[in-house]
C-alpha cells in the first residue's frame, strides 16, 4: 500500500512516514534498493535521501522540490528536533522556504518519506499527533551471513522484476484507495508504541519514576516533579525539554494539576531517588 501510494504521488493525502526497523543484514536497504528503482522513469530527481533530523535545514527542505520519494537508508539515532516541520513535510503542507543565496519561495512536499534505521531516534516532547505521521514496520529476521542470504537480490530484482513490482504496488494503492487508510498491523502499532515509551522522554520519566495519587495531600508541586525530571534526564541519555513543555506533555500523559486553597499539585507521587 505504502509503495502504491508513493508511485501514485498520494502518499501525503494519507499523512504517513513508513519507518523500517531491525538490525543490519534484515533486508531495509534491499526494499530500499526495489522500491527506488520504480522511479528510475521520472529522472534522477525523483528520488532523495533526507533525514528527519535534516528537516530543521531549509536548504535541505529545498532539496524536496520535485521529489516523490524520500528514502534514507540509515536514518539513525540522532535527535529528531523539528517536529512540526516533520509533520507538514509528511503531510504535504506548503511552507515558505529561505535558501541561501535564493528568494523565499513556496514548495509543497509530494513525496513519500521512508526511513530506515538501526536505531530509533528520540523525539523528546512529541504531540501525539506526531506518534501518528509514523507506520513502524520491524524487520527481526536477518539474512546476512546466513545461508538464506542472497548477495545483490536487490540489483537482481530490479533488472528482472520491476514490471511484477509495479503491479504488487498498484494492488495495494488500490486498496488503500478503497479502505481510505493503511492496513496496519498489530505487530506495527506494538512497535510503534515501544518506539514512543522510550524516544518520548516525559512519558518514560513519569512511567519509570511517577505514580498516580488519588488523594491532594499525596500529590507533587509540579516545580518539583520538573526539578526531578531535569535530574533524570540526563541519566539516561535525554535533554530535558522546557518547562513550558513539560507541563504540557504531562496533561497529555494524564497527569492534571489540581488545585485547592492556593496550592496547585500534580497528582503523582515521584519514586525512588527522585523523590523531593
């Protein structure tokens, strides 16, 4: 369906990025190889290779001119920080771009973003509304140095198969047409889950370290619980996010403030050395 979508040049209508994981020698780089071969006939332009955490470079954003698929073989495990620019890139939004050298112009992205990855990236402080521009697809069975490795299946599939492919790709953006949305696996919201608990680091904060109080007495200053979240951060490979931030992903974890006679606590109940 994703590849159908990219060949149609209507995968921004369905505000999806398809996000390969698994471990070197699971086969992303061949599906890769496949699926960019499809837009050899559009020229050598069709095709380009930018990372999310390259979407905060507009000379990089430039580059999506033109471009109707986005495939990056490594995406890495680097920080995504843009992440309202990663959505309208996603979806197709029209922005207004600043080059160097060059005028401010208008594009409005039409590609297909696909990326693959060893190691998912973090996206500190993400909306939930970013969690759902990504479709995970996990990759756990590796071939390479194995003997159901194929060395060039990619290159081989390409100089014989392409036609075949095609049409395994405008099956599924027929039927993508007719559902009106991906088919998505449980495997693919499993993994996409996982990737949220540990790339968001104010979730993985209050599942590791907070627990929920009924009783106002029992509750937390939210100053404190941010104090104890900046000094946990760190720990574990995060940068904290701002104040401002916190707060705010914190009622999307469910975590309220309530407030009684001047005081305002945060119902949870910080754990462990955290606790203040």
């Amino acid at each position: 369906e994703f590849a159908g979508a990219a060949l149609l040049g209507i995968a921004p209508q369905y505000q999806k990025a398809l996000v390969l994981h698994g471990d070197a020698g699971t086969g992303k780089s061949t599906f890769l190889t496949i699926l960019s071969a499809l837009f050899e006939p559009m020229g050598t332009g069709a095709v380009a290779s930018i990372e999310p955490q390259q979407f905060e470079d507009q000379n990089q954003i430039g580059r999506l001119v033109g471009v109707r698929l986005n495939a990056v073989h490594e995406m890495g495990g680097r920080t995504v920080v843009e992440i309202d620019r990663l959505k309208q890139i996603i979806d197709g939004t029209e922005m207004s771009i600043n080059v160097k050298y060059q005028p401010v112009f208008d594009v409005r992205p039409q590609a297909a973003h696909i990326f693959a990855t060893n190691d998912l990236p973090q996206i500190p402080g993400a909306h939930p509304s970013v969690w759902d521009r990504f479709m995970v697809l996990s990759l756990d069975r590796r071939f390479r140095d194995s003997s159901d490795q194929v060395v060039g299946l990619g290159g081989e599939i390409v100089a014989q198969e392409v036609p075949g492919v095609i049409a395994w790709a405008i099956r599924g953006a027929n039927r993508l047409l007719k559902a009106g949305t991906y088919t998505k696996p449980a495997s693919s919201q499993e993994a996409l889950e996982e990737w949220q608990r540990t790339a968001d680091s104010v979730g993985r904060f209050y599942m590791e370290c907070c627990e929920p109080v009924e009783d106002f007495k029992d509750g937390t200053a939210p100053q404190t619980v941010y104090n104890a979240y900046k000094g946990w951060a760190p720990k574990n490979g995060y940068v904290p996010v701002a104040g401002s931030t916190f707060g705010i992903r914190s009622k999307h974890q469910g975590f309220e403030d309530k407030k009684r006679q001047g005081l305002r606590k945060r119902m949870v109940r910080i754990l462990g050395p955290f606790r203040r």
